[in-house]
C-alpha cells in the first residue's frame, strides 16, 4: 500500500504546475459604442490574422461595418441577402437607432439574428461561420447566421453499414447533425442545449435528450461532468468521453458512438443522453451498455428469429476473438489430453518443425498481424488493401514454408481476426485480451484462463457509469429485460414495454421522468 500511494503521489503534477486555462480578460470585456474604437480593439485583439475581413460602409448614411472570417460564410447568401439590402436601405430616419431597429425586424436579412456585448462573443460567432454587424453609436452586434464553408456532404457510415435503413451518416459539421436527428424525430420534447468546450478552440457540441422520458438525475450528472472539462482545445468527441466515464482506465467503457442518426435517435428514445460534437461524425451516447456492442438496428428490421441467430453469433465471435488463441495455447502447452488423438497427431507434427513454443508463436503471429492492420488502416486506401492482402498471403505462407510457425496456429489466427471484426466497437479490449489470454494460457494453463477471464468479468460487473451498470439486465439478473439481449422479440411485444433505460435492474437514478421534472433539471 506505502508503494503504491508513493507512485500515486509522484505521478501527479507538482502544486501550481498546472492551473486551469482562463479566458483572455480583454477579449471579455464589453465593445465600445464607438464604431472606430471596437474596430482598433477588434484588429489589436486578433494580432492581425490573415483570415479576418472587416468591411466598412454606410448604411442609411450611419457608418457601419461588418466582421467575418473568409471562407467561413457562403459568399452568394452574403451579397444577396445582406449587404445587398444594407447598401440600398434608405430611411427617413437616419440615427443609429432607427438603423438597429430595422435590422432587428427585417427578418429577410438571415433568420438566424443574435445580440452580443463582448468582443469574446464576436470572435466565437465570426470563427463560426457567422457575419456581425456593428453600428455606430449603439452597443450591440448584430449577429447573422449565414455560415457557408466547406465540408464533407452526407454519406453513408463506413464503420456502421446495414442492409436496411438509412443510408445517412453523421459528418463533420454540427448544424446539418442536428437537421439529421430532428428530422427524424419531430418532437417538441427533443431538445439540444449547445455547449461550448476548449478555451481556445470554442468547439460547440449539442447535447441531445428526450424531455420527458430523461430521468433528470441522469441529466443532472451528465451536466455535471461535462462541466468539469477543462482543456484549451478539443477537437473531438473522443477528448470528452473520459470525463463521462465512471473508470477511464477499465478495460470497457460505459459510453458508447455512433455514426448513425437513426441509431441516435432510437438510445434517446430509450431515456439516454447524446452528445454531438462539432469537427467529428461520431456522436457519444451516456449510459451505454455491455450488450448494446451486440446489437445494430437490422436486428430490429429482419425477422425476430433470424435477428436472434445473428446476436448469437456475435456474442460466440466475441469470445472466439479474446479466448480462442489463449485457450490453443494453454491445451497445447500444458493439457494435450484434452485433445482427439487425431487433432493431436496433426498438432504434433506441424510443431515439430517450429523451432518456437506455442506462446511465442502466437505472440509474434498477432504482433506482425497488428502491425499489418494498422498499416493497411493509416496508409491510403488503395495501398492499404495491398499491403493486407501481400501480408496474409506472401507473410502467411512464407512463415509456415520456412517452419517459423505452424499451420494449426494460421487458423487460430485467421478465425480470430475474422471473429474480432464481428464486433468493431468492441476492438481495442478485444485486442489487449487477446495478448493477455496468450501469455496467461503459456504461463499457467487452462486454469489460468479460466481466472483471468472471470477477473476481467468482475472488471466488467464493477463498470456503473451514471448510475447504471453496463451488464444490466445480465447482472443484476433480470429475465424479462434479458428477452432483448439474448433474443430479438417482435415488435408486437416490444413496443407495449417501458424501455427507458432508468427502468432496466440495478439502476440507481430516478424512474421519475416526467416533463416538470426534466425542465428541472435543465
């Protein structure tokens, strides 16, 4: 215990090494009503950035100007309707005022229109894609939602493909996400509260829940932590989900990602929280369970039986993936007598020629096969395929020619690759098991496994992020919550059921979920 609180205490960061980032005091300051002043603070301020345009003209014989970030608004939009109706106005009154009052009630100009005060306001609205107007003589910008740079169109997922369905994918922007989500769900009740994260990169997320099926302890602790992201910058939505998860370090995390709006819409539907964030197609869903990696939503389009089959399979891939290259160990190493006399005759004679006993075979197999993933995954697309293909191929077979590894051990591999990609969500576990599995099996046998597989159970049973433990309804047990993990009931049964998610065994927050109680917590 003295050690480990030694090492605890040296790996945290001397007192005063690190302190919060804090927002530059000038930039939070109130912009002078004076024209010429905001436009000195607003160049002194940006230290001259090569993107900033600022325009000055008169509108109705006041002097104006107006502030944007070049390639950030849609330049047609921008001439036809704005500086077109702004350069033409002409009134009767021509004061400040009477200038702000009409562009406060000519709704033709954008119908996204904000107020801001601050130069801190300017910038985040202008860096995102926004037009400010600034008046002479009166405090507030106008802000003019005219946002039109560049990005990826809607297109499929390429990590969630289906058969049935949708063929949308999230992308990289985060107003069309939003457009994504409520277009499929034309409720009221659905609600996006937008937060802002990163000191310095002023990244907007949207965070997306039901009113009225939420349980507002749930959405209170979700707030909570999300409050409690402190970084200059994030630039994706993987910077944030540490902070929403009960154990960072454990091996299985309890927050879940999607590429998919429909996939979205269904957990929200089901009393969860999403989080959408600007700059990324994968929005993070709170609370996700165990069980969900094994699920997608052609099990809810096929047929209840074949839906069934299907989940059985992946949940026999799964544990081929983590337990099937560590158990061929483990029998080979030390229990032979488990084997056929056929399959041991056969096992014999291919590692008679291997000069390497079965552990340091399979290390090095899956090392080089990792090794090979990866490189097909960073290189580009048409050279990755290539280099996949020359290494299961030429590597593969050479390896076996040569006698470094035996062909029993080739299978293994080959069927523990295929099984992992059945569950792709579930990858980066699967992979540090898999190498866990092989060095316990070569150490200490069949016995080994079969402990260490029920540690990283209890691991797995310990995980409870928000109140809600990701093996529900498995543990604690409940079997008529388990008709949806293990089977695919019909639609006939499922949809007279309460499937919001405070509602399944062992959950700790609130069953109340009512609209007044939601507005509560918001």
């Amino acid at each position: 215990m003295g050690i480990w609180n030694f090492l605890k205490s040296r790996s945290q960061p001397p007192a005063g090494a690190y302190a919060p980032p804090q927002a530059d005091s000038a930039a939070d300051r109130r912009m002078d009503q004076t024209l010429l002043q905001r436009l000195i603070d607003i160049r002194a301020l940006c230290g001259g950035t090569g993107d900033l345009i600022v325009h000055e003209l008169e509108v109705s014989g006041v002097a104006c100007a107006v502030v944007l970030c070049e390639g950030m608004v849609d330049t047609n939009t921008f001439s036809k309707m704005f500086a077109l109706p702004l350069t033409s106005l002409s009134l009767s009154d021509a004061s400040p005022q009477a200038v702000l009052t009409w562009v406060r009630k000519n709704a033709l100009l954008a119908p996204d229109q904000k107020e801001i005060y601050t130069y801190a306001e300017l910038f985040r609205f202008i860096m995102s894609g926004f037009v400010v107007l600034l008046i002479d003589g009166v405090e507030p910008g106008i802000v003019f939602g005219i946002q039109g740079y560049t990005g990826r169109s809607v297109s499929e997922p390429s990590g969630e493909t289906n058969e049935r369905g949708s063929r949308e994918g999230f992308i990289e922007k985060l107003r069309p996400n939003i457009s994504l989500v409520r277009r499929r769900f034309k409720s009221p009740d659905l609600m996006f509260e937008i937060i802002t994260f990163g000191e310095k990169s002023r990244t907007d997320a949207a965070l997306v829940y039901l009113r009225g099926t939420v349980a507002p302890e749930l959405l209170r602790k979700v707030k909570e932590r999300l409050s409690k992201v402190r970084m200059d910058v994030v630039l994706e939505s993987g910077y944030i989900q540490p902070f929403l998860d009960a154990k960072p370090l454990s091996l299985f995390s309890g927050v879940g990602y999607t590429e998919r709006p429909d996939t979205l819409c269904a957990k929200v539907a089901e009393g969860r929280i999403g989080l959408i964030v600007d700059g990324t197609p994968y929005a993070l869903i709170v609370p996700y369970l165990f069980n969900e990696h094994f699920q997608s939503l052609d099990d809810y389009a096929h047929r209840p039986y074949y839906a069934t089959f299907i989940r059985w399979l992946k949940y026999a891939a799964f544990f081929f993936s983590i337990l099937l290259p560590g158990f061929y160990v483990a029998v080979g190493s030390f229990h032979p007598e488990l084997l056929p006399a056929t399959l041991l005759n056969s096992l014999l004679v291919s590692e008679e020629t291997t000069p390497f006993p079965l552990m340091f075979e399979a290390l090095v197999i899956f090392f080089i096969y990792e090794i090979m993933r990866e490189a097909g995954l960073r290189m580009p697309q048409s050279v990755g395929h290539a280099v996949s293909i020359v290494g299961a191929l030429v590597i593969g077979d050479a390896a076996v020619s040569a006698g470094i590894i035996g062909t029993p051990m080739v299978i293994v591999v080959a069927v523990t690759a295929i099984s992992s990609f059945v569950v792709p969500t579930l990858y980066e576990p699967i992979t540090i098991l898999r190498f866990a599995f092989i060095l316990i099996g070569g150490m200490f046998g069949i016995f080994g496994v079969a402990a260490a597989f029920f540690a990283v159970a209890a691991n797995l049973c310990a995980v409870n992020p928000l109140g809600v433990p990701v093996t529900t309804p498995a543990t604690p047990f409940s079997l008529y919550s388990m008709r949806d993990v293990l089977f695919r009931w019909s639609w006939k049964t499922l949809a007279q059921e309460d499937l919001r998610v405070q509602g399944l065994t062992g959950s700790d927050i609130s069953t109340q979920g009512g609209k007044n109680n939601a507005d509560k917590a918001t």
